[in-house]
C-alpha cells in the first residue's frame, strides 16, 4: 500500500493540472500597437503569457476561424449582431472592480452593451475635426466644437474671387470622401448594419441636398470646385490652410495629433458636431473575451493591467521613448476610452490638446457596423456620394442608384 501512495499522489496531481486554467492565451487583433502592449504584459509578471494573432479584419477570422479561437479579440467592428454569440458577460469585471465603468465614456461602454450584457469594452477612438488657420478669428461659437453650419458660413465669407474663377475658397465637402461620409451621417443617413447594409432614405436625400446647396449658394458650381481643387489643393490640406488658400482642413483626431508639433501649433481646430454630439469615428477599437477560447484568466489578467491609468501612461511613456510616437497617436491609434488617460496623461504628450478636449456627454458611439464596412465605404458608399453630390441628370434617383451599387457589391463578394 505504501508503495501505491505516491504514484496516486502523481495521479491527483496531474488531474488537477489538466483542469487548472491554461495560464497562456491567445489574442486575435487588427491593431499592430498590440504587439507592444503583449510584450510589455509578459515583460510585467511571470504568471500569464499571451501570444499574438494579427488579423486584418477580426470579425471575419472568428467567423471563419472557429477551430481554435483565440481568448481575447481587440479590433475594429466587433460591435454587430455577430458579438451576441462569441463574447461572454463582462460585468462580472465591473462587479469585481478588475474595470471600473465609471472611469469609461459611457457612450462607448454602452455601444458594446447587448441584451443587458456588456460583452464588449472599448478601448480607443478618434473623432473629427476642422482646423484653421491660428490666429484667424474662430468661426466657432462653442469653445470646444464646430458645426456644419458655422463651416459653410466661414467658408463662404472667405471665398475669392480673381477675375472670373476663385483664387480662394473656403471650404467644400466634396473635396475629401471620408467628410462626405461624416456629412451623410450628420445629415441622417443612419449608415448601420442591416443586410449587409442598412440605411435612412430620407437622411441620405437630405444629406446630398445640402451638399449640392453648399456647392451652388457658397462656391457657385461643382464644376468650380472641381477646378479649385485641380488647380490648387496638391498640398496637404493643413499646408493648403496655412497659406491661406483654403479656410478649413478636415482631419481626424489621429491625423491632426500625428503632425509635427510646429505644424499643430499653427493651426487652432474644433471637433466637429451637430449640436455638441461629436460623432465618433467608425474604426472604433473594442475588446472582448470569447466564450470558447482557451486562457479566459490570463484574458482576464490582461484586461486589468490594460485598462489602468498608470499602465497607459507606461505604455505612451515607453512609445515616445522609442519614437513610435511619431507614427501612432495616443492609445491604440486614438483616444483613450479611459477618461482620466485623456484628461491628465495624453495633454502631456500633446500639449495641442490643452484646453480642445471635450466633456464625456459630448463623445457620440459610432452605430453598428457590418465586418465588411471599410470594404463597403471605399468601393460603394463613397463612390457612391461624390457621384451623387456632383453634377447628376435630373432623373438621377440616388435611392435606385446606392441599392444598384450595393446589389453589385454583393455579386462581387459572395463567397469572400
């Protein structure tokens, strides 16, 4: 009997390793800043360990990838209907203070709530805005954003005209197709998932009128905005605005926060909002902890050590150190969804932001999105607008016109 004992000492012991959570892990993400942040992770305790699996678009690889899922996902468009089936429960996370939501901007948090569950966190996210000239008058009234009207009535009142075609013009939204997907959705075209695509007839109507009003009532003609922007805007547009040729650049808040200091400094900007809702961009970043993956605890682990203000402030510490800073903005490409991160710690890495970041109700969540959305932007939506915003036949139907590009797109990509 005494020679039995050890080999059923061996025996529990290697039952219970068999049960025992794995302590390594895998996270699937589209965000190459990740890679850092992992190693940082293991670099910081010997406990857990995560391996990375970079995806260019993470929604699809789950849903194709279901083998072997990974622990943890991190990307762009998680926040679909396809997420009420992968993710598990976090709130036990808030109940155990591992996060605490009220240090998050609610809009976001509740974006990636389903059902009463929050199965999705967001980590970071950029916003729109339009830049001027410094030391120009702010055509603002609010002091931290700028509406679409306050844009056209500046534009207009900066406009010039040399001899018969204008040598300055302010502003027009049919120079850039990501402004015009901005305008659409200010305006109500209610771009959200459906199948694949769903959308708000009446809001997209609306928003080509205006831009079409905009192009006759303030720059005369498509036509002499076309040939302004020939002639003239083969500079970046913040180039275009120092020299006084145009009134306004459209960035967003990565593009804005990646030029050089000297640059941003001679520029002053406000978000961009219809009343004070800043309209988040699309390419939001979230986080969640899959239900079949293998390593939930080192998920989790990871999930505590990341969504705290010293490790963000460690981790934009370290990147300015190396000078990856001058490529990647801030937390993951954005704004932290930590408030606190954006309030005390990032204003000392961009001082550009003293005084520019708005209040938390001010931040309006992107809607859901399809997996498929950047592919759908660039080949149908955006197409799409700068046709219809131009000059069109006056039997054009921009409803028969989106749905005909759309039903193409389908055709093309079936299977993909």
């Amino acid at each position: 009997m005494t020679r039995l004992a050890p080999l059923a000492a061996a025996a529990i012991l290697a039952l219970a390793s068999c049960s025992r959570e794995p302590t390594s892990a895998v996270i699937m993400t589209d965000s190459p800043e990740f890679a850092f942040y992992v190693d940082t992770f293991n670099a910081s305790q010997d406990r857990y360990r995560l391996e990375l699996r970079f995806r260019q678009n993470v929604p699809k690889a789950l849903a194709r990838e279901t083998d072997a899922p990974p622990a943890l996902a991190v990307g762009r468009f998680l926040v679909n209907d396809q997420a009420r089936s992968l993710f598990v429960n976090l709130d036990y996370l808030f109940r155990e203070l591992i996060v605490n939501p009220s240090g998050v901007y609610q809009g976001l948090l509740q974006r990636g709530e389903f059902d009463g569950r929050q199965l999705l966190l967001p980590v970071s996210f950029n916003m729109p805005l339009a830049a001027w000239k410094r030391g120009d008058s702010s055509p603002a009234k609010d002091n931290f954003v700028i509406s679409l009207d306050e844009m056209r009535a500046e534009a207009a009142a900066r406009n010039k005209i040399s001899g018969s075609a204008f040598s300055r013009m302010g502003f027009s939204p049919r120079w850039d197709p990501d402004f015009l997907l901005l305008f659409a959705r200010m305006s109500g075209a209610a771009f959200r998932e459906g199948s694949p695509l769903s959308w708000n007839d009446e809001g997209l109507t609306t928003a080509l009128e205006q831009v079409r009003a905009w192009s006759s009532e303030v720059n005369r003609s498509a036509a002499d905005e076309d040939d302004f922007q020939f002639k003239y805007l083969y500079l970046p547009r913040n180039l275009s605005v120092q020299e006084g040729r145009i009134a306004f650049a459209y960035m967003d808040s990565s593009q804005f926060f990646l030029l050089s200091e000297e640059r941003r400094a001679a520029l002053d900007y406000r978000w961009i909002a219809r009343g004070t809702a800043i309209p988040v961009l699309e390419e939001a970043v979230y986080a969640g902890i899959l239900r079949r993956g293998k390593g939930r605890a080192a998920a989790e682990s990871f999930l505590k050590w990341f969504f705290r203000e010293e490790t963000q402030r460690y981790l934009l510490e370290k990147t300015r150190a190396l000078r990856t800073s001058e490529t990647i903005f801030g937390i993951a490409g954005g704004f932290s969804s930590i408030r606190s991160v954006n309030e005390k710690v990032l204003p000392g890495f961009y001082p550009s932001l003293l005084g520019h970041l708005p209040p938390p109700e001010y931040i309006e969540a992107p809607p859901a999105l399809p997996p498929d959305w950047i592919d759908l932007a660039g080949r149908v939506l955006k197409p799409f607008l700068i046709n219809a915003a131009g000059n069109v036949p006056p039997d054009f139907d921009p409803k028969t016109d989106l749905r005909r590009r759309m039903d193409q797109w389908k055709r093309q990509t079936a299977g993909s």
